[in-house]
C-alpha cells in the first residue's frame, strides 16, 4: 500500500505526533510505501521534522504550505500539492489539520485519488471570531465530498461534525490518537531526580499542566484558580511544561497574584522526556476550552496520574468522575479549585483514580493498535472503490 500524508505543520503537538506514529508504524512495522508531506516547523512550538529524518521516514517538506489563511501563498501551495500526489501516486492520501486537509483533500480530489481525513480537533471551534468559525464550518462542508472517510480521535468530534451537517455517520470512525505506551509505564528518569531539578521535594504536591503557552490552553484559568487552592493546600507547586507566546503575560500575573513561589515553567522539552515530567507530577490538570482529545489525558493515566479535567469535547471519554479524575465545567473557576483541592487534599485518592486509569486506558491508546485499525479504514476505502 502507498499512502501519502499531508499535515499543515509538523511542530510539536498532539496531532502532529500521532501522525508520525502513523507513518513511522506504516513503513516499519507494515512495510507501506509511505511519504509525509508538510510545511515548515516555524513558531516556537518546537518541531519533529529531526525525530522523522532519523528514523528514516520520507519526509517532505512544501515551503508554501502556512497556517496563516494567505490567498495567493495557499493556491500555490495546492499546485505544489498536486504536483506532489500526481508524481507519488498514492492508492490513499490521508489529510490532518485544517489547512492541509483542505488542500490535501481538494486536490486528492482532483486526482481521482481516495482520501481519508483526520479530525484531531474541530476546525470550527470556541474561541474563533464568529466569522472565521462560519467560514471554517461552510470550508469543512465544502470539502466533504472530497474524502471517502473521516476518522476523529473521540466521539465527541464526529457528533460535533454530524450537528453540522458535515457527512453521515457511516463515514467516520473513532481510533483513538496512539502513542509509546511503554515509555510512560517505565520512565527513564526517576521521579526523584525531575523532582529535584524543579526545586520540588516529597512535601510538595506537583499539579502540572502539559501544552503550549498559547490561547485556548486555558493556563489562565488554572492561574487565577490557584489563590483559593493555595490558601487551602499551601504546599502546592503549580508546573507549566511548555512554552510560546504568553509566558510573559502569565509570569506578570502570577507575580500579581504575589504566588511565583508557586509556579514553575520548565519550559519547552522533547515529546521522550514528557513522561519523565508527568511521573514527577502529583495531579495532571487540562484546562484546554477545545482540543478534540488531548493526549495529555490517556498519557497522565497510563503514568498512574489522576487528572482534572474542563468538561469539553473528548475529555469525558478519558476523564470519568470519581473513576479516573474529576470532570469540570468548562471556564469554571471555583470548581476547578475544589477538584484540585480535593486530590492535592488525599494522596490514597490520587493512588486509586490513577491506578484504575492506567489499567482501564493503557492498551487502547498504544500507536501499534492505532495504525492497525487505521489501515483497516484505508482496505475499506479501498475496497469500496
């Protein structure tokens, strides 16, 4: 099988990993004839283009391809496109993200190629100007004919979708986004050691959030939740693993609220080192307003990591009240802080949530299962065709 993926950008995130678990599994361990097509890695979010070329991944990078909507930029980029595609000749192209998915798709299209696209989130979301939300949504519409499949990584996106009119239900299908498993089962540094270059000790408990410090990540909410936590469990430690453009903008407000003491930024670091952070983690808080089914979720509970969660999109579907973690409102505040007071309060609670995670959520999400029922979905296009 040769297949050709197409991403908007290869930074490091969420989507951008599991789409190179994707490729990586389909060369290595099916033996695909695979090419992974994307712009280039700019912005301060960091990039995998390095971790592709060493494992030796056909990895192709299109100058033109940019997030940023750029009429003239975007045309020349679906060209390139199709100069690509007609020249690899793919059996199946499979698309991510917004912009790649609509070019990608529209020019599968055109080749008479069948296309499978990914939803790792709504491209039509909370937090847009209502006009770009409209655009995005009449955009997704658009280009739903130009795709045999949708396969979205929780129920929530393919629901989100269908409300929109955007398909009919036999044409998605939920996989849940894969990743090393292993590799959060067993770190490959003590928490001890994590714990101590942070300046934490034994006596702290650790709430770390994982994402980058942008909008939508909802680091503010969790800020402004941490006066009432900290005056109820002062010996609260509050980590940021990230980094990105607000950093300062937080830092001023934390400085502020007079709690730098409590906050730590540990800034940017590779996707292999994560686990070694959340294990040094006590609590794993995800205060995201959207993000289809943030990976730090299946990742904190596979590490035994109890988690607090906004009630949003495809958190439900990890974050399970009282079983795994505490689900709460969306934007809330004073939730926020009783959930986080509540487990930072008990650590026998913390044991039972996050074990019952892990041995709930440890063998759904291992990339090896993903791509499998992946290429299941890539066969039935096929064979439909």
């Amino acid at each position: 099988m040769r297949t050709a993926h197409i991403i908007t950008r290869l930074i490091i995130g969420g989507a951008q990993e599991n789409t190179l678990f994707n490729v990586d599994d389909q060369h290595h361990i099916h033996n695909d004839e695979v090419c992974l097509i994307t712009g280039p890695g700019l912005g301060p979010e960091g990039t995998l283009e390095q971790r592709a070329i060493d494992r030796r991944l056909d990895l192709r990078v299109l100058p033109e391809m940019r997030r940023s909507l750029h009429p003239w930029r975007d045309a020349k980029c679906y060209f390139a496109l199709k100069r690509m595609l007609k020249n690899y000749q793919p059996d199946i192209v499979h698309t991510h993200s917004s912009k790649a998915g609509i070019l990608g798709r529209r020019a599968a299209f055109a080749l008479g190629i069948p296309c499978v696209h990914s939803i790792h989130g709504a491209a039509f979301h909370f937090g847009q100007p209502a006009v770009l939300q409209s655009a995005y949504r009449t955009a997704e519409k658009l280009a739903e004919p130009w795709c045999q499949h949708f396969i979205t990584v929780c129920d929530a996106m393919s629901q989100q979708y269908l409300a929109a009119g955007i398909g009919t239900p036999d044409k998605y299908t939920t996989i849940f986004s894969g990743m090393d498993v292993d590799t959060f089962l067993q770190p490959s540094r003590s928490r001890d050691e994590i714990r101590r270059e942070l300046g934490v000790n034994e006596s702290h408990v650790v709430v770390g959030k994982i994402a980058r410090l942008f909008n939508l990540k909802g680091h503010e909410y969790l800020i402004e939740a941490a006066p009432a936590i900290v005056a109820r469990v002062p010996n609260v430690r509050f980590l940021f693993v990230g980094d990105g453009i607000l950093k300062s903008q937080f830092q001023n407000r934390i400085a502020q609220l007079g709690l730098s003491e409590h906050f730590i930024f540990a800034g940017l670091i590779p996707p292999n080192q994560v686990t070694n952070y959340i294990h040094a983690m006590d609590v794993v808080a995800h205060t995201s307003v959207w993000e289809g089914l943030a990976r730090v979720l299946p990742q904190a509970l596979i590490c035994g990591k109890p988690i607090v969660s906004y009630d949003i999109d495809g958190a439900p579907e990890v974050c399970i009240n009282n079983e795994t973690g505490c689900l709460v409102p969306a934007r809330s505040i004073e939730p926020l802080s009783e959930a986080i007071v509540r487990l930072a309060s008990d650590a026998a609670l913390r044991q039972r949530l996050g074990a019952h995670g892990r041995e709930r959520f440890a063998s759904q999400f291992r990339h090896e299962f993903m791509t499998e029922r992946v290429r299941e979905v890539y066969q039935r296009v096929l064979s439909e065709k």
